[in-house]
C-alpha cells in the first residue's frame, strides 16, 4: 500500500514552491496551515544529499574493526566513485562503454550501521570531483513521487543526464512500484548511468511480506541483477534506545518550549496527523521549510496503517532536515507505543522500526533544546 493520495481542501497558499507556517494560536506557529505547492522543478533540485548528512564524507565513516564488512564497503565505494568520475571517452572506446553495464551498487545492512552516510558520502565524492549537477540522491517515494509529477520519459530524460543516481531506502509497496522502479533504473542503465541503493532487504528478496512477489518475480529478479550487493554489518537497531528518557514531556513544557524556540512549530498530534493527509506525501518537506523544531502534544499510538504510513514519511523528511521534536503525551516517551504491536510485527515493520529509531534521535535533541530553553 503506497501513500500517493492527492491533496483535498483548500487550494495550495503558495505558488513559488514553499510555503511557511502561519501563526497559531499565542503567536506559536502551526503546520496545520500550511498547503505547499511544489513544483517538479524542486522535486528534482531537492534530489541533494540531505542537510542531516551535508558533512558526510569517506573519511568521517567510522568503521567498525568488529565488522570489517564495513571497510569493505567504505573501500568499494571510494573506488566507484573514481570509477564514475573518470573521463569518458570518446568514439569507439565511448561506443564499447555502452555496450557494458554502468556500475550499480546496493548497500543491505540493518539500521544505525551507516548505509546512508556511505552513500552520501559517495554522492559528495562524485560531485566534489566531477562538479554540480551530476549526482541525484533521493529516497525511494521521492523518485516514485518525482514520477508521479514530471511523468516517466520525462523523468527519465532528466535524470539520464546525472553520472549517478542514489536510491535511499530502497522500498517495493505494491506491484505498481516495483514495475515502475524496475523500468525506471533499466532505462537509466541503458544510458549509462551508474546507481547506488541502500535498503534493509536483500535485491532478490524485495516484496517479501507485502504483496503477492511471485507474481513479480521476474521484475525483482531483473532488478537484483543489477546490483553488486555490499553488506554492512553493524549494531542491530533494537540495540538502541528509542529515546532517551521512557517519561512522557508535559504538554505545559512542550507548549512552553515552542514558545521559546524561534521557528518552532507547535500542534495537537491528531491535528497534524488529519492534515497529512490532506497534503501529498510529496510536499512533506517543503511543507518543512523554516522549521527548526516541531513541537507536538497529545501523542498517542497510531491505529491505522495508513495514517500511519503518511507519519513515518513526515519522521523521514524531519530526519534529512535535523528537526528536532518534542514529543507530548502517551506515546511522547516510551517510542514504540507509537505503533501498534501488529505494525511492528507486519509487513511495514521495517520502516516502523526506521521511524522509531530516527524519531528517537529527533526526540533526544528536542529534550536538549527544551532543558536548555528552561
């Protein structure tokens, strides 16, 4: 099941492609307000690597001598990237490059192991190298997101002209995503572009547990055979705390804290939640812009999937952004009450699980801000 509803209620406020967060009640500003209108021009300038990892680099990844899968991966990788950047040649050695497949890398690995940085960082040694618009890096949905607004030839056309593509979280929702992935990165390795994915699922393993796979198989097999499959090893997610603290803020400190924090934001959690629904998971970050920490109260655990879903987008696009967030209420504390047990045991646990892990760091530096603002 995929989050791709359009947008319902009001026309969007905006018609430059951002949009910022009108005042609230108290002079707090509020996300329930904001309707962004994103054009497909800044879906494809927003395929940048994200500001949480503007500073990832090969030589800040920390690699663990316990799992030496992660050297190997952080070596591969400083190789593909000399690899894409080298100068292409020209007439018939130009003519025989063709005839080979582009370099495609994918980085399977649980959560916390540093997938993500690996493949950013690649993404600035490529840029840093080659120059400016030769890297396109964005999650999964952002590229089926991208589809969905500029078309496919189109999107193939403009994305044909990157020397490489990154894919982060490389997810398969339903039938309809695994055919268009699988089209999509064909077309672009037919033309030469080199690709790197990260996910938590092996290549030829994708769609296990959520839709009918056999009936795909031939797409997901076709789509694993263009990968050279790099496992980082590392700490296992359930490893780590969720938050920091299992108590709950009060909503009185929440309030408080965004009163205090310039660009905060501050909303009743089923207020937001009713609004994301209403916005196209698309718009999720522009709808961010200026925010520099989210403030809700009155958490409580999600029910259903799909709003659920539509939740875990937003945790994404706060992530990239380094919002922190205070959390207030049932759930505000103890992070796994978040999501039902039949969700974290489901099909999407994965990115449930993904959600919790980057909520939780969100949560933590919004406590730091909310004692510091004491």
């Amino acid at each position: 099941m995929t989050i791709t509803q359009r947008a319902t209620g009001p026309a969007d406020s905006s018609s430059t492609g951002t949009s910022s967060a009108s005042d609230g009640a108290g002079g707090v500003r509020s996300l329930t307000h904001v309707r962004p209108l994103v054009s497909p021009e800044r879906l494809l300038a927003d395929l940048v690597p994200p500001r949480h990892f503007a500073e990832a680099r090969f030589a800040t990844y920390r690699a663990d001598p316990a799992h030496p899968s992660q050297a190997a991966a952080l070596d591969r990788l400083s190789e593909l990237a000399r690899q894409v950047v080298a100068p292409r040649a020209g007439g018939l050695r130009a003519l025989l490059a063709r005839r080979q497949a582009p370099p495609a890398v994918y980085l399977d690995g649980g959560f916390g192991v540093g997938k993500t940085h690996l493949l950013t960082s690649l993404a600035h040694a490529v840029t840093e190298q080659a120059g400016p618009g030769v890297v396109s890096v964005g999650t999964f949905v952002e590229y089926t997101n991208l589809v969905g607004a500029l078309g496919f030839l189109p999107t193939v056309e403009a994305l044909a002209t990157r020397r490489l593509v990154c894919i982060d979280e490389f997810e398969l929702d339903d039938p309809g995503d695994t055919v268009l992935m699988s089209r999509l990165l064909r077309e672009l390795a037919d033309r030469g572009v080199a690709l790197a994915a990260t996910s938590n699922t092996l290549p030829d393993a994708l769609g296990e547990g959520r839709f009918a796979a056999e009936d795909f198989l031939r797409e997901i097999q076709a789509l694993a055979a263009r990968f050279e499959v790099l496992r980082v090893d590392g700490e296992d997610y359930r490893h780590r705390a969720v938050v920091t603290e299992p108590e709950p803020l009060a909503a009185a400190t929440v309030r408080e804290a965004a009163h205090e924090h310039p660009g905060a934001v501050l909303d009743a959690f089923d207020d937001l939640l009713g609004h994301l629904g209403t916005v196209h998971p698309s718009r999720y970050g522009a709808m961010l812009d200026g925010v520099e920490l989210l403030a809700l109260t009155d958490v409580h655990p999600v029910h259903q999937q799909e709003v659920a879903l539509r939740l875990v987008v937003l945790v994404d696009r706060l992530y990239d952004r380094d919002v922190p967030v205070l959390l207030g209420g049932a759930a505000g504390g103890e992070g796994q009450d978040l999501f039902t047990p039949e969700m974290l045991a489901g099909g999407y646990r994965k990115k449930y699980y993904r959600a919790l892990s980057r909520l939780g760091a969100l949560a933590e530096e919004g406590r730091r801000l909310a004692a510091a603002d004491v």
